[in-house]
C-alpha cells in the first residue's frame, strides 16, 4: 500500500538550554508536539506492545488494541502465526473490527462489506464486477483495480516468550535488539518461556499526558514518599536494596527492589509517611512466595515507549499506555501468572491484585499525582520541571534517590523528536 | 417458598441494599464491613472480565478484616482529591436460593461529583448478591459488584 509520510511539522520551541535536567511543560500539552509524537515515535521505530499470546491462544482468535491513538487489531491466522494490521477499511477508512476480542474467520466492513482475511488482505469487494443488465454489466470496480494494492496496513509483528510487539516500521531491528542485553536480561526474569495465563483486565482513564505515566515508574524517588501502604510495609522504600538501570539510549529502564521490614531506620526520618503502628486486620494481603530467580521483589520496567511491565511481589501485569490527545491517556491492565501456576500461587496473585489497577492500594496515589501535575503543566506550559535529584545525568544507580532514568527518558526522546 | 415469604425476603433484601449504599453515600465507609458476614465476600469486577470467564477483581475482600483494612486503607493512606458518591439502585430481584443464602440482583448507577466539577455518571452495572440471615438480620455472605463502565474515570477509591 502507498503511504506517503507528509513531513514532520515543524514546531517553533527551544528545549531548556540546561538540557535533560529541565522537562519544559509545553511537551506535556502542546497538540503539535502530541501529533509529532504519533508520528515519530508510535508510528516510528519502536516496538509496541500489543498483548500477550495467551489472550488469543486459538487459530482465528483476536484482540484490538492500539498502537498510540491508531487502532489496530492483532491475530492468530490459521497456520498459528501472529499477525497485526491498523483497523481501518482500506476503502473509506471505517473501523472495521468493532470488539475487543473474539474469534473470527474473517474481518467485514460493515459499510460496503469490504472483506479481509485474518492478516488484514482484502479477500472480496461486493459488486466489483457490477451487475448485469441485459448482456453488459453495469457499475463495479474498474478492470484495472488490483485487489492486492488495496489491504488494511500490515504491521511488523514479534512475539518474545508470550508477549506480543508490533510495529510501523518494518526495518524494525529485532526485539532482543531494541532491548540491549541489560533490559533483556530483566525480560527474560519474567517472560522465561513458560505459558502465560491471561488473569483479566483493568482500564482506567486518566486525565494527564501519557509521558507522565512512564516518568512515575522511571521514578523511585516519589515511591518513598507518596505511597503509605508501599513504605510502611517496605514494599518499596528508599533504605532498602535497590537500583535503577537502562539500555545504553536510556528509553528502557528497569526500578528494582528488595522487601524490607515495617520499621523505622536512619534511612526512613525523611519519609513522614511511614506510620509504624499501622497494622493489617488481615495480613495475608502480604502473603507472598519467593518466584524469580535473584532474591528482588519488585522489578518495575518501562520499555519504550509506553509499556510498563510490574513484578510487585507475585502480582504481574502489564500496563499498557494509550494516549488519547494530548491531555488524557487509558492506562490498560493486563494481568497475568503462569499456566502451571498452582492454587495457592494463583491466590496470591489475585489478592496482591488489590495493590493495583484503577483501585490500588497503592496506584491510587499515583494517578492523583500524575493529574495534579499536568493541572500544573496546562496552567504553566512555558515552565519546565527541575529533575536535579541524583544529578544532571543519566547514569545507572544503587540507590532510589535519583530521578536519572526520567532523564534517560528525555534523552533518547530529545534524539527522535529533534531537540537534541 | 410461600408467596408471604418470597415478599418479606425482597423486602427484607431491599432494605439492605438501600442501607448499604446510604452507609457509603452518607461518608459511613467504617460501617460498610457491618453489611456483610464475618468470612463475607465483596468483589468488583469489570463486565468483559466475567464475559470472558477471567478472575481478576479490581477491588477484593474476602472476610470483614480485608473490608477494614480497605477502610483504613481509604482514609489513612491512599491519597485522592475529595468526591461525592450517589448511588442510585433499581428494582431489587430476588433471583433463587442456594441452601440458605437468597440469590438477589440489582442494577445500579453512581454518580460522582469532584470538586470544581459537574455531576458525572461515574460507574453503571449490577449487583449480584447472597444475602443470608444471621440472628435474624441479613448480611451479605457474597456481593459481587459487576460494572458496564470498563473505562474507569480516573479512580476508583470507595466501594461500590
């Protein structure tokens, strides 16, 4: 199919000359900036995630998702491959698959009942011999119309140990690649091979930009301090054995953590959170098993650009970043364990699932943060953010006092927008 | 079940229904665990979840001492900007009995008005619930709260 890229707008904004230690608020709330978004980065060389194998395990089964704001659907064809391929009819743009998931044996439009195989080729357009009137035919498609120049877009697909990416680009250099061996090695920690089991989904709305949801997870410096129910219980905590690390861009990143004890230390007086004497009715909420191979209990990745990949005690899940304009974004939840999963694990799974998700013990405060801040942003869109915590750079840490992989985040971001 | 007896167990399940969401209405969250039974169940599920036979719940309780701890939880450590709830419960269906628990379903509506901000439709769906009797009282043994709102506006801090 013939797409013609109109070039990138040109957008009149200098970055702060401070560089990545300053985030300017126009990023957050500028349509332009939004627009060139879709375009260099969803649509542009990046590995998307769009869903995990065991969500369409069955020849014919599918999901539609997004890539960015562009919907798009990812199948299971007949032979088993994995396919994918922008929802729009290649006739006058309607959305053609109109469910989140189901089976099916091919796609129909429902406006002029354009058809389309499991990979998005265009098998049938009705009355493309028109209809006959005497001896003639009448109407119809011209005799020159190729129905293989006419399909709904193909996206690159790659499927790494049960999870699904998928991309515009189809130069796209290979996931383990994308990855680098660092962030690779945390991927592999969870997705080792094994079958994965589909646990459900959550979806919430959110009303700030989507950059504001991968920076809270590259950032473990608020952590310590917003969340009650992860500090008090040491859940994730400034004194306890941690670090932050990224690929050599910077775009991927990984937080990771090991369980201390509810008490206070030298390393707790800054956070007046911590409340010692709170206690649980029901512990068990905290019930966990030991399941990966290092002893960390929390490994929270962000791969660019808008997945986050959660391992907080044995609750995992993927969180998908939709952007929905430049003020608002759905934050998707897919949960999952493994198939082999036993009864006490799976248990575990659903009831730490309570930390989580749009009513999270701890996620709650997140979403609270995040809109409050980009209430600040429309409000002040030529200020900039001051992300000095842990220095100017962008280094890898032992410890959680830095905002460094934000600011690997904005290097790379600066790179493949043009502000570098 | 005698026609006398099927009307006192609507009635009697009407008026629990209505009390609960009053309780939550009304800011009572610390008397929301007294609805159910001491091992009770609360789940809140999303609709595509139970369509598509897949266990997550987005908030879950099993027994009062999760309901506790979710109450403290909301007032002592989770952080959210200030709201108002207002449910709104359809005609209340007793459905069928098992042993001695009453099978009851109900569709509802919230509303949730932040500050600042107009009244918007926050969450619709349906209740479906096992009301047993404890000392003559109902409790709930089992409410699952099934919602259509699968995009869920921002938070969901209170029970529904």
């Amino acid at each position: 199919m013939a797409t013609t890229q109109q070039p990138a707008a040109h957008i009149e904004r200098l970055w702060p000359k401070e560089g990545i230690s300053r985030i300017p608020y126009w990023i957050y709330t500028d349509p332009a900036v939004y627009d060139l978004e879709q375009q260099k980065i969803f649509q542009g060389p990046a590995w998307n995630y769009v869903g995990l194998e065991a969500e369409i395990p069955k020849p014919g089964d599918f999901k539609a998702t997004f890539i960015g704001d562009i919907p798009v659907v990812v199948t299971r064809t007949l032979d088993g491959s994995l396919k994918a391929f922008v929802n729009k009819c290649a006739h006058r743009g309607a959305l053609v698959c109109r469910e989140h998931f189901g089976n099916a044996k091919d796609f129909t439009c429902i406006y002029h009942q354009w058809r389309y195989d499991l990979s998005g080729k265009l098998l049938a357009v009705p009355f493309r011999r028109g209809v006959p009137e005497g001896d003639i035919r009448v109407g119809g498609m011209p005799d020159d119309f190729q129905m293989a120049e006419h399909r709904m877009q193909a996206l690159k697909v790659e499927a790494v140990n049960g999870v699904v990416f998928a991309s515009f680009d189809h130069g796209m250099t290979p996931f383990r690649e994308y990855l680098g061996e660092l962030m690779m090695y945390y991927f592999e920690r969870v997705f080792d091979g094994r079958p994965l089991r589909s646990l459900g989904r959550m979806s919430q709305k959110i009303a700030g930009n989507w950059k504001l949801m991968a920076e809270n997870i590259k950032d473990p410096y608020h952590a310590s301090l917003l969340h009650v129910f992860l500090v008090t219980f040491g859940l994730f905590r400034a004194d306890q054995k941690s670090k932050v690390e990224m690929d050599e861009t910077g775009r991927h990143a990984v937080l990771v953590s090991r369980k201390g004890e509810q008490k206070a230390s030298e390393g707790t007086s800054d956070i007046a959170r911590l409340k010692s004497d709170y206690v649980l009715h029901d512990p068990s909420l905290l019930n966990r098993r030991k399941e990966f191979k290092d002893e960390n209990t929390v490994v929270m990745q962000t791969l660019f650009p808008g997945l986050i990949i959660q391992q907080q005690t044995n609750t995992l899940a993927m969180r998908q970043i939709l952007p929905k304009g430049p003020h608002h974004f759905d934050l998707v939840w897919d949960f999952f364990g493994y198939a082999d999963d036993d009864e006490e694990m799976a248990g575990f799974r659903l009831k730490q699932a309570n930390l989580m998700g749009p009513a999270g013990l701890v996620s709650i405060d997140d979403v609270e943060a995040l809109e409050m801040c980009h209430k600040g942003f429309r409000e002040h869109p030529e200020e900039a953010a001051v992300l000095e915590m842990g220095g100017r750079d962008s280094r890898n840490e032992n410890h959680m006092v830095t905002e460094s992989a934000i600011r690997g985040f904005y290097k790379y971001y600066r790179e493949i927008m043009g502000w570098a | 079940m005698g026609v006398a007896e099927a009307l006192s167990i609507k009635s009697e399940a009407d008026e629990l229904i209505s009390s609960y969401v009053h309780c939550l209405d009304d800011d009572r969250i610390e008397e929301w665990p007294e609805f159910f039974t001491e091992d009770g169940v609360y789940k809140i599920v999303g609709r595509d979840n139970v369509d598509r036979n897949l266990p997550i719940a987005t908030m879950s309780c099993h027994g009062k001492g999760m309901m506790k701890d979710r109450v403290n939880a909301i007032r002592n450590a989770s952080v959210y900007s200030p709201r108002y709830l207002r449910h709104l419960v359809g005609s209340v269906q007793v459905v069928g009995q098992e042993g001695e628990s009453h099978l009851v379903q109900a569709n509802f509506v919230v509303f949730q008005t932040l500050q600042d901000e107009e009244t918007k439709v926050f969450m619709a769906g349906k209740y479906r619930s096992k009301i047993v009797f404890v000392d003559g009282s109902p409790k709930f043994q089992e409410k699952i709260v099934i919602y259509d709102s699968l995009q869920i506006p921002g938070l969901l801090v209170i029970p529904l």
